[in-house]
C-alpha cells in the first residue's frame, strides 16, 4: 500500500444506490415510473486527521451513502474501503474502530445513560479520562433514563456514547441536530480537539454554518450524485451572502450611491429606509462604503445551499 | 460476553416469569377443588364424547381422573399461552426494534447481526424453560400434598415421567413455532407486518390440527400443523415421547431459526 493510500481513512469509489422505481400519475392520468436514486457515482476520499464535511439539502442521498459505508445497504455497485479494510467483509473489524451517530437517533428508551455506557462499553472499550471530560462538557444527567430525556438531551447521551470509546474514525449523521447552541459549540470544540489529536471526523450535514465552522474540506451532495468536493476556504469565496439594511431617515442613499467596483450583485430597495442586498466574496470594500452612513439595522446571512448549488453551476 | 443475553434477560424478567407463574398456579387450585369437581366432571365426561368438545380439548381426555383432569387444563392453558406467545414475541425482537431504529446504533458496534439476533431469540427459550421447571416441581409437591390430605388415591397421582415429557414436548414447540414467528420478524422487519403474518402461520396450523381432527377426509391436514406433534394428550394417553415426532419438531424450529440468523445477517436495513 502507498502512503497516500495509508493516509486515507475512508474512500468510496463510484458507490451507486437505486432503491427501485416509484410510480406517480400526471395530470393526463398517465403512470410515469422513474428510478429512486439514493446516491449516484458517488466517490470521494476522507484523509486521517482531517474533517471531511458531507453537506446536502435533505433527501440528497447523505444518509444512503452513510449507511453504504456501514454495510446497512447494498450497492448496485461501486466500492468502498475503511482503513483500507473492505466495508463488507470486514465490517466487525471496522466497527472495532469507529464512531457513528445517525441522523435519526433512537436510543433503548427504558435504560439509563450510564446503563448505555456500560452496554454499549462492552462492544467497544470507554476512554474513562475521555468519558470524564464529556460528562463534563454535556450536561445531560446520565443516570436518567431515556425515555424521560428531552429529544436535546437524547443526542447528547448519543454524542456521549459514539465518543466514548474515542474511535479512531468518526461518522457523525447530523449530530448537533435538537442540540441548544451552548452545546452545539461545545460539541465543536470536542470535534476540533479530536482533529488536533489526529482522529479522523466525517460530519454530515445540512447546516452550511456548522460545515464552515469545523471542516477542513466539504462535499457536496445533490440529487444522489457528488457535485463539489473543496476546500472549506475556497468553497467560502463562492458564497453569496444577503445583507439587509435599515438606514436612519436623516440620510439615507440611492440605488446609485452604492458601490459598484465592490462585490454587490444586486440591490432592491425594500422601503424608503430598507435595502436589501446580494453581496459575493468580500464584503470589506463594501463595510468600509457604510461608514458614512448611519445604520439603524444591519443582517447578514449566508446563502441557502440551493443558491450555492445554482452559483456552482452558474 | 453475552452482554444482549444478559441485558435481554432483565429487560424481559416480568413478563417471562409472569406467564409461567399464572399457569402453575392452577395446579394448587384445581388441586384443591378436585373433591368436588370429580363429581360433577363424571357428568361432564358424557359431553366430552361429542367430537366437537373432542376438537376443541383434544382427543382421549378423561376428566373424570385427577391426571385427566390435570392434563386437560394445564395443558390446554399452556396451549394459549404457546399461541399467544409465540405470535407476538420471537416475530417482535428484531422487527421493534427496527421500527424503534434502535438497531442503527446497535449494529454500528462490533457484534455480528446473527449472533444479536440469536442472543435474543435465547431468551426467549430461556423463559419458557421456566414452563417445564416450574410445572414438573408444582406437579411434584400438589400430587405430594393432595395424596397425604387423601384428596387422591396412590392410583391416582399423575405420572411426572409423563408430565416431563409433556413440558418438553411444549419447550420443543415453544421453540419451533417461536422460530416461525422469529423468521416471519426478519423477513418483514417491521413488527405490525411480521405478527399478522405469524398469526396466519401458527394460527393456521392450530386450526388445521384441530379441524382435521373432525373428520377422516381432511385428517391429512393435521400432518402439516407443528401441533400434531408431540402432543400432550397423546403424549399423557400414550406415555412416551416419539423420537419420529421430536425429530420434525426440532429440525423444522432449527431450520426456521438458521434461516432467520441467516437472512438477518445478509438483509438490507432500509
């Protein structure tokens, strides 16, 4: 084996997976049959040591291809290899290694947090130092049992026994989804950590803030087939972000004052006050045009992942 | 080591021990009333000679004798209880917790998908172990008692070599209609599908044993139904165990368990 190929944790190659055909009538009373495609061609590669973020709006094919990868759905075709270990044959010794939290978490409702650990512990020795630190961090109360938890602190009890063992290879299916933001953060610290030690993250999910905050590379999903696979850094220089602004009354511009050498793709004036802008890439030369302004408002957020997905194939 | 067994065998305690305890009970309470059912049981044995009741309580039942009696309601008791039991838990163990999704997390852990599925089904065996144990010891001291209070004659105590063999008639169907009702859990994977279709199935052979007992034209019926065999009124008449009908039973609950293991380990988890 090479030592690329040693330095890659998980690589899936052209993973193809129909469901079967779905049925539907048209307005004409005609029956339309088409393939229900859970992932197309798939392949992509996640390296040691790094975050590899899996983004997708829902019903893309994120969830098929995870679990592919687990050996819980059989392919069409293609292939795939974790630790350079095949998925299929060698599913027990993979599991020996890995993580995983799915994306619709249901854990054994009449058991305890703690009775989990210890069940759970004895498929896959716990970490005790690592288990301290995430009792730490989570404040879920473990000795409680399941079914009296809310759906929040469920995930965290999920959180807690994926990484309890600290597994080598991590497959987190929209892990932070239910969590309050305290615990989202906290929960993206550990994941940071866990880079910074050398463990392996692939973390999927449709929340393009969660994918720029922790990932070092992302790919993206549409319609079963890989679309982009970059750079978290140069995926940002792509996006297009929406900017609203309320002017104070005493000066407030015309659609021809604003800049038009900065990264502006379009302005609609909302109200007499209120702007609504498109702005791609950087946003500096245009902040810098605000100061002589007063603002009374100002938004900014970042573009859905559909508008990603048109921008990428603009 | 046999960490699902283990945690099975608490999560499943009441319910396990319940059922056992509820049919062993009636033999200290029938027991006790049996001075004064023999009197009205002689009257009642002249109904039993109709077919119908033949039918419905099995044939050769002499209730006018305390291991008649015994037989008749202990083992037609135990009969529901093998019905109801093995239509809704061994078709529920897998298949529930499929339609729950705890199986995601269960199966990301190292542990082959036939022995997770074979530690379950263990437990369910192992509960209706309690069937034979509890029923052959209670048997023991109710004859032990009522022969000492002159309720029965030394004539008339009931034969445990018999009754061990009927308990482990039971066991052998417990597990092969269990392994049916397991097989139809893994081949639905969903609980509400797989418990029609095992009720069809054990159901359906209950029936066929039962209705081909009415008349000689479809008698051949009763040779497709796991009930045929290893019967415990034909055991209690005949006092043995045939080998022939201990061999169906287990090889068809073995192959109906084998196939389960085996489907579950190479299915799709959609």
């Amino acid at each position: 084996m090479s030592k690329s190929e040693s330095d890659q944790v998980l690589q899936v190659s052209e993973v193809t997976k129909i469901y079967g055909r779905s049925y539907l009538t048209n307005i004409a009373g005609k029956t339309i049959s088409r393939r229900v495609v859970g992932a197309e061609e798939v392949s992509f590669i996640v390296n040691k040591g790094e975050i590899f973020g899996f983004l997708g709006p829902n019903g893309a094919g994120k969830t098929t291809t995870i679990r592919c990868i687990l050996d819980y759905l059989k392919m069409q075709s293609g292939m795939i290899s974790v630790f350079g270990l095949d998925h299929h044959i060698d599913a027990l010794e993979i599991r020996e290694r890995i993580g995983y939290i799915p994306g619709d978490l249901a854990l054994f409702k009449n058991y305890t947090g703690n009775e989990l650990i210890n069940f759970y512990g004895s498929f896959r020795p716990i970490d005790p130092d690592f288990l301290k630190e995430l009792r730490s961090l989570f404040r879920v109360d473990l000795s409680l049992k399941i079914k009296s938890l809310s759906s929040g602190n469920r995930q965290q009890v999920g959180i807690i026994l994926a990484l309890a063992s600290k597994p080598e290879f991590l497959i987190l299916d929209e892990p932070t989804s239910g969590l309050d933001p305290l615990m989202t953060a906290n929960f993206h610290r550990i994941l940071k950590k866990l880079k910074q030690e050398g463990y392996t993250i692939f973390l999927s999910s449709h929340d393009l803030a969660e994918v720029q905050s922790v990932c070092d590379r992302v790919g993206i999903i549409r319609e079963g087939r890989m679309i982009l696979i970059e750079n978290v850094e140069d995926l940002r220089s792509k996006f297009v972000q929406h900017i609203n602004i309320k002017f104070d009354p005493s000066k407030v511009p015309q659609i021809s004052d604003f800049p038009s050498n900065s990264s502006i793709i379009s302005v609609n004036q909302i109200k007499k006050t209120v702007f609504s802008l498109t702005i791609s890439e950087n946003i500096n030369s245009f902040l810098h045009w605000l100061r002589n302004y007063e603002i009374i408002r100002l938004t900014i957020e970042d573009a859905s992942l559909e508008e990603i997905f048109l921008q990428y194939y603009e | 080591m046999l960490t699902v067994y283990r945690k099975n065998l608490r999560k499943y305690l009441l319910i396990g021990i319940s059922f056992p305890i509820v049919i062993v009970l009636f033999i200290p309470l029938i027991g006790s009333l049996w001075p004064e059912l023999r009197n009205q049981m002689e009257f009642f044995q002249e109904f039993l000679k109709n077919p119908i009741y033949q039918v419905m309580l099995g044939e050769l039942v002499d209730l006018s004798t305390w291991p008649g009696m015994y037989f008749m309601y202990i083992f037609m008791m135990l009969e529901w209880v093998m019905i109801f039991a093995t239509i809704f838990i061994p078709a529920r163990l897998i298949s529930s917790e499929m339609d729950n999704n705890t199986l995601d997390v269960m199966l990301s852990y190292p542990i082959p998908r036939w022995r997770y599925g074979l530690e379950k089904y263990s437990v369910y065996l192992t509960y209706n172990l309690l069937y034979p144990i509890l029923i052959l010891s209670t048997t023991f001291l109710a004859n032990e008692t009522m022969l000492n209070i002159d309720f029965i004659s030394a004539e008339e105590t009931i034969d445990l070599v018999v009754v061990g063999y009927a308990t482990i008639g039971s066991w052998l169907l417990f597990f092969a209609l269990g392994a049916l009702s397991f097989l139809c859990g893994m081949i639905f994977l969903e609980s509400s599908k797989a418990m029609a279709f095992s009720g069809l199935v054990i159901l359906g052979q209950y029936m066929m044993e039962r209705f081909g007992g009415i008349t000689e034209s479809i008698s051949f019926l009763q040779d497709y139904s796991l009930f045929h065999y290893l019967s415990a009124s034909a055991i209690n008449h005949s006092g043995k165990l045939l080998i022939g009908d201990l061999i169906i039973v287990a090889s068809v609950g073995l192959a109906a368990l084998a196939a389960a293991l085996y489907i579950f380990q190479t299915r799709e988890l959609t």
